[in-house]
C-alpha cells in the first residue's frame, strides 16, 4: 500500500500543474510525464497512465491507468484506482474505455487511423467470428479491404488491436476476444461480414446466449 499512497500523494501535491500540462512548455511536460510514469512503475512496473484532457474547461482531465490488455495486471489496476482520492476537477479511470462513436462509423464519418503508412478506418472493417462450444473468448477474422496492400507491414495488427480497443475497450477486448487473424475483404463477402463496430453487440448477445443456457 505504500507504493499507492505514494502515487496518489503526488499526485494531490501536482494535480493542478498536471491539469494544465498541455500549456506548459516542452520541458516541462517530459519532466511531469517522466515522474507520473516513475511513480506508477513503483507500485506497477507494468502499468501505462494516459491523461486526457477536456476540451470544455468545466469539464473534468481524466487520467487513465492501463494494463496495456495484460489480463495478468487487471487486478493491480483496479486496486490502485480504487484507492484513488477525490479530486475536484479530475476523473480517475480504470482501463482504456471504448472512445469510438458507433454512430459516426454507421454513418462511415469516423477519421482515419493513421499509423506511418497504415490508414484505417473502422467503419470499413468487418469480422467473421468463430464459436467453440464452452469457450468463453471468441477467435474471428478481421476482413480489410486494402491487407494485400499491407499484409508484409508488422504493425498492421497492433493498429487493428488499438481499433477493436476503441470500439469495446480494453479490458473487455482481453476478456472476450482469444485470437485475431486478418484477411482481404472479398466483394462477395461484404454481406455476409459483421461490422467490426458491432462486435460489443455481438459479444453482449454471445453472452447472453451463454446464460440461458
């Protein structure tokens, strides 16, 4: 527990200069981001923090504490928030939560990800789940219409996992998703695909199947 009272402590001491990080100057923002990760590594070497900062002034900066999908270190997660002070002004989150608007992507005007020479968007992807009898987590293929462009390139499946984490959220991604293979989207497949923005409806309809049963 020291190592959480510490983190918090410092936190409390720091919370208004963190507040305003994004108006600091560059120095001073690698100092603040090298001594939250330096005080979170103590407690959790293995543990990621994100700040996220309101566009609205009455809204609250959240600061986000992540397992990076590492189901081993769920626990030190939630631990740590759960001993989180109240702040005014801050929001304190356990886990990367979903961050996408399914709406948008419904109506195809979600942005682009944009990794080096990768561009995705999520609302052209689609999926083709498989079910195992008594399993719990799912595999599926995840269908592109442009992979034969990058098939070769290794960060292609990072950028598709940092999609789905956005869609469903990070810790429900890790929870109910086993295995991901990804694919060419074939113009006579596109029917018979599920959008990859409805995988938290399909996962919620899976589990609940699973609870009849």
């Amino acid at each position: 527990m020291k190592s959480i009272t510490q983190f918090w402590d410092w936190i409390r001491y720091n919370e208004q200069s963190l507040r305003n990080l994004r108006n600091e100057k560059p120095a001073a923002q690698k100092m603040f981001v090298f001594w939250l990760d330096k005080h979170l590594h103590n407690y959790c070497e293995h543990l990621e923090s994100i700040l996220m900062f309101p566009a609205n002034e009455n809204e609250p900066t959240q600061l986000i504490i992540s397992a990076s999908g590492n189901p081993e270190y769920f626990e030190q997660v939630a631990t740590l928030i759960e001993n989180a002070p109240l702040l005014k002004n801050w929001k304190f989150v356990a886990f990367i939560q979903p961050s996408q608007s399914i709406e948008e992507m419904e109506a195809g005007l979600d942005k682009p990800y944009v990794f080096k020479d990768i561009n995705l968007k999520a609302s052209e992807l689609k999926f083709m789940p498989f079910e195992y009898e008594g399993v719990k987590k799912i595999d599926m293929i995840v269908y592109l219409k442009n992979f034969t462009v990058h098939c070769t390139n290794k960060n292609l499946l990072h950028v598709v996992f940092i999609i789905m984490q956005d869609i469903i959220g990070e810790k429900s991604l890790f929870e109910n998703v086993n295995f991901v293979e990804l694919a060419q989207m074939h113009e006579k497949e596109i029917y018979e695909l599920i959008y990859l923005y409805d995988l938290q409806l399909y996962l919620d309809n899976l589990n609940m199947i699973d609870k009849r049963q």
